[in-house]
C-alpha cells in the first residue's frame, strides 16, 4: 500500500536516495547545494510530498517524491521521482492526484518541463507517457538540462474546482 504525505525535514535523505536513481537523466543533484537547497525550501514552505510503502524492502525513505510550486493560476510541478523499482505502479500518479488536490483550485495551468523526445530518458523513463496519460499537452521546448539534453514544457489546463 503506498501513502501519500507533506514532506519534514527529515526527509532530505530520502529525496537524495531518489535523486541518485535519476541522475544519469537529470545530471547532477546528489553533491549539489542548490538541489538541497531547492529541497529543504519545498518542505519548509509545504510544497513537497512523500510516498511511502509499506511493502517496500526500502523502509528506510520515501519510495516517491514531488516538489511542487504555485502561482495562481500556473502551477509547477518542479520535481517527481519515483523509485527505480515501482516505476510504472502507480506511485507517480498517486503523487500527482494528492498535489493536484492540496496545491490547485483551478482555472489555471499546470506545467512541467520533462524530456524532450530526442532525450534517452524521454522512453526509458516513461515520464512523457506519464504526463501524456494525466492529460498533459507537449508544448514547446524548453533550455536544455544541465546533462545537455533536450526538455520540453507540458501543460495541463485545470478548470474551477467543482465543490
């Protein structure tokens, strides 16, 4: 079963183990102050999520993590990570759908910028499809990450949250 819950302060470690899973794709983030930095202000402003699993050989972190940002009526999804071993079941979206409830009223945009097509982890990492399946558009694309490789926007228009 995999739990959904605001990040603290003790979860930096578990957002690092994540990175480090990731960083082939993203470049570096584990040894990089400002990744930390970027990290920490999330948890202290309440923006960044953790997923747990009580299944999981890894009891020691989060098996998932979202950095999230808002400002109405764009909103950003900064950073989503999953660990390497469930990628593909379900964490990112559950991720995704507890932000979306928390963080976004709506009318309004959510963006991310993932992959761009040419990227290698465009396919391997499935975050395209990913993005595509929660109803994202591909939109245009954006500077290249700091590995060198292609990024592009994705929006997601939110309408007014139905009460």
């Amino acid at each position: 079963m995999i739990t959904i819950r605001t990040a603290r302060a003790a979860d930096l470690d578990g957002f690092l183990t994540l990175a480090s899973q990731v960083e082939h794709w993203f470049g570096p983030m584990v040894d990089e102050p400002g990744f930390h930095r970027a990290v920490e202000a999330h948890i202290r402003d309440g923006a960044a999520l953790v997923a747990e699993s009580a299944e999981s050989d890894d009891a020691s972190g989060p098996v998932g993590g979202l950095l999230f940002g808002a400002e109405p009526p764009t909103y950003h999804v900064h950073w989503l990570v999953t660990a390497e071993h469930l990628r593909g079941a379900g964490v990112g979206r559950l991720l995704m759908a507890e932000a979306m409830r928390r963080y976004v009223t709506g009318p309004g945009t959510v963006e991310v910028i993932t992959f761009g097509p040419d990227h290698p982890g465009a396919v391997e990492s499935g975050a395209r499809v990913f993005y595509e399946r929660l109803g994202f558009r591909p939109g245009e694309l954006a500077d290249p990450g700091p590995e060198g490789g292609s990024r592009q926007l994705f929006r997601l228009d939110v309408p007014v949250r139905q009460v």
